[in-house]
C-alpha cells in the first residue's frame, strides 16, 4: 500500500512539474523520462522491501530432491513390508523404519536447502544483491514460524504413533510458511503455497496414498514452480 501510494505521489507531482512547463512536455522524450524514473524508483522500493534473488533454479533442485525422496522411502517401505509378515506387522519392530525414513527426510531437506542457498547465492552475486540483510532476515522468520509450529505438531502425531496425518500436515504447514513469507519475497511464491495447502488437505482424506501426494506436493509442484519463476524471471538474463 505505501508503495502504491508513493507511486501514485511520484505521477502526480510528474504532472505538476508538466503543467508548469507545457512546452517540454510536448516532447515525447520529455514524457517518457518521468515515466522511467517512477519504474526506476519502484524497482528500487522492491528491492529494499523484497528479497528477490530467489532463484528458479532452486525449485527445479528442491523438486528433484523430494522426488528421489520419495522414490528412496517408497522402496524403504517396500522392503519392510517384504522383510516382514503381513500377520506380525503388528508386533514388528517399527523404529528402524521410523529411523530410516526420518534420515531420508533429513537428507532431502539438506540437500534441498544447499541447492536452494547456491543457486539463489548466483543469482545475487549476478545481480549484485545481498544475500543476507533485513529482508532477508524477514522472509526467514515468517518462514520459520509456521515450519517450526508444524514441526513441532508432526513430532507429536508421531510420539503418538500416529502415521497418517504426517504426510498432509507436512504439505499443509509448508504451505501456509510460503503464504505467510510472500509477503517478503515474490508473490508468485504464494500460489505454490495455496497449492501445497490443497493438496495436504486432500491427503488428508486419502491417506493410503500419502507417499503419492508428499512425491506430487515437494516434487512435481516445485518442479513446475521453478520451471515457471527461472521462465519468468531469469531466461532473459541468459547471455546478458
């Protein structure tokens, strides 16, 4: 809103200065130079107010990890269902696939969190932005605030032996974390968000196909989100 508001200030007083010297406004040159120093000024107020160096690249890589993910905990699971028979599944001893699905959540989210400070440390430095400042520093907390709440709330459903709300709350609490950091960030990123919370939500009606939607929520949807944000943003960059 206060952008908009200095917008709208900037056009006016571009007017007035016009009105006061009808002559150079005649010229087309003349009328476009305050045009261009009021995107110039905006583009300046974007990047005080936005962290934009948030590269697509970084989706694609985050996309990929959760696939590979999924694929490594789809096969966990398959070999303790095959190690173990279906009338003992009861009785068999579940932490070492407890233990080894939560290392391969570790993993992934490591290796998606490098590849996502890499590329959106390139794109900076090409762009000559910091990477950590007070933006920076905002989109990170309201980022945090819901991811840790989530975290937290996972942790119980699994103290709790509670399996099949994991996999939607994941997708639900990483979702409302991009919704609530758009606001320090692209907003493009807010439909990924609103897309993460659906698709949790209708996990949680079909929770037989949890893997299913974790592969289509952290793969497929930053695959296309990056896909979409390096397309938009960054293909015009190639070369220059």
């Amino acid at each position: 809103m206060k952008e908009k508001n200095c917008s709208i200030t900037l056009y006016y007083k571009v007017l007035f200065m016009n009105n006061e010297n009808p002559t150079s406004a005649t010229s087309p040159a003349a009328q476009s130079e305050p045009l261009r120093e009021i995107s110039d000024i905006k583009r300046i107020m974007e990047r005080s107010s936005r962290f934009i160096s948030l590269s697509g690249l970084s989706g694609i890589a985050a996309g990929l990890c959760g696939l590979a993910g999924s694929y490594a905990a789809h096969r966990a699971i398959e070999n303790f269902y095959h190690h173990n028979d279906q009338d003992l599944l009861i009785t068999a001893d579940t932490e070492t696939l407890v233990q080894r699905l939560l290392l391969i959540a570790s993993a992934v989210l490591g290796l998606a969190l490098l590849l996502a400070f890499l590329f959106t440390w390139r794109r900076a430095k090409k762009n000559h932005l910091p990477v950590w400042d007070l933006t920076s520093k905002k989109l990170l907390l309201n980022l945090l605030i819901p991811l840790i709440a989530g975290g937290l709330f996972i942790l119980a459903l699994l103290q709790s032996h509670d399996w099949q709300f994991v996999s939607p709350a994941c997708l639900i609490f990483y979702g409302l974390a991009l919704v609530n950091g758009s606001k320090y960030t692209l907003t493009d990123i807010r439909y990924l968000g609103y897309l993460e919370i659906l698709l949790g939500l209708v996990n949680t009606q079909y929770p037989g196909y949890s893997l299913y939607f974790w592969a289509g929520g952290f793969g497929l949807l930053h695959i296309v989100y990056g896909t979409i944000m390096w397309w938009k943003y960054e293909k015009s960059m190639i070369g220059g």
